[in-house]
C-alpha cells in the first residue's frame, strides 16, 4: 500500500492502492508514518497513484469501529500527519486528482501542496456524519483561515485546482508536481531543513529572530560563495 524510494535527491513517498483511491487502513497509516520517521533526505514527494492522490480513511474500515477504536483510529491518522509536519526536510504533496478528507488532512501536514488541473479537493465527512480528525480542524483554519475553513468543512463542497490555488489551500498548479520536488531538492540540505524549522516555529517574536540569527550563523560559517548554483 505504501512504497518508498529514492530519485535523484528526493524520497518518493507513494500511496499505492489505486482501487480504493489510495484510501487508508490501519496498516496503511502505521506503515506512512513509518516511512517517514525512517526516510532521511532534505526532500520527500508525496503522491498517490492511479486516478487520486488519496480518498482519506478507508470507510470500510471505520463502519466497523466501535468508539474505542475510532478514537485509537483517529490517533494512528494524526501520528502520520504529524510525522509528516515534524520531517527534517520539506515535503511536497503532489495533488494529482482528488483529494478527499483524510487525503486533504495529509496534505495540509505537507509544506509545499502542488496541484495539477485535474486535483479537487474536499472535506466530505460532513455529509456522512463524520469530519476528518487527522488534525485538520487545526491545520485547515491556520492555512486558508476561518472562513474558508469553516465554509469547505460544513459544507463539504469541492474546490478544484484554481480555487484552491486562490485560498492558498495549494501554492501551485503545474504539470508535474515532481519538478517542484525536484527544484526544492536542488537547494542546499541544510538550508532546506533550517528555513522549514524557522517558518514552522511558533515561538514569541524576540525568541524567532534570536533563533533566527543563531541559525544564520550556523549556516554562514561554512558558506563558500564560489561554491553557488547561480
């Protein structure tokens, strides 16, 4: 269900249950976050194959839990997205089809969500008596803001590429969303990994920018400047 290989500089993370749009079981979520507690580059691509990126919890599997297990369930998902969120490295969601609840969760842990013209994008648990519970009532508002989140979240409805595109839910449509991948993974490793860690802390003010010096620093005592992509 899950693959994981390398390509030139970057991991390819793949979802790999086309039939089911790459839905995800138990095994399915405690094997993503596996990959990406294990995985080591400065870049990891996330995408899905066949005709979706990911169609969220497999609901064959949620129609039969009891309120113990949905909750342990709920759990393993929030353990991927945060494995995700926390990865030493940035990481790109290659939106190619659609994305529906769970599968937009996962997304929204990426740093970098690319789409193509074919990507929609849904919150549809609403319209089973569900919501996504991956972390997406934090991360959904925090992205898009509150109106936009509460208006995809109650009301279910999709979005395609562009509207996505214009509420910041994605930052491009091109494509092949592996030359983003690419293009990040051309940079310098360490940059990479030190931007991610300053743009993601959500400490004070005065504590940003001393961390933000001190990581300055770090990267300025072995900058060569002949050593330059142009």
């Amino acid at each position: 269900m899950i693959r994981s290989t390398v390509e030139d500089d970057y991991r390819i993370v793949t979802l790999d249950r086309p039939d089911r749009r790459n839905a995800l079981t138990r095994d399915g979520l405690d094997d993503l976050a596996e990959a990406f507690e294990t995985a080591t580059e400065p870049v990891v691509y996330l995408h899905g194959t066949g005709d979706a990126f990911c169609a969220g919890a497999d609901l064959d599997v949620v129609s039969d839990l009891d309120g113990d297990e949905a909750a342990a369930f709920a759990e393993r998902g929030q353990k991927v997205a945060t494995a995700i969120a926390d990865y030493d490295g940035a990481v790109v969601a290659g939106i190619d089809g659609p994305a529906r609840g769970g599968g937009v969760e996962l997304a929204l842990a990426c740093d970098v969500r690319v789409a193509t013209p074919a990507a929609t994008l849904a919150e549809t648990g609403v319209a089973l008596g569900l919501f996504g519970a991956w972390g997406g009532t934090a991360r959904l508002p925090a992205i898009v803001g509150e109106g936009n989140a509460l208006d995809l979240s109650l009301s279910g409805r999709t979005v395609d590429a562009e509207e996505a595109l214009e509420m910041g839910l994605v930052s491009r449509i091109v494509g092949d969303p592996t030359t983003v991948a690419a293009e990040i993974a051309a940079n310098d490793p360490a940059a990479i990994r030190t931007l991610k860690s300053r743009i993601r802390d959500r400490a004070d003010s005065d504590t940003q920018e001393r961390r933000e010096a001190d990581a300055f620093a770090t990267l300025a005592e072995s900058f060569d400047p002949t050593d330059r992509n142009g």
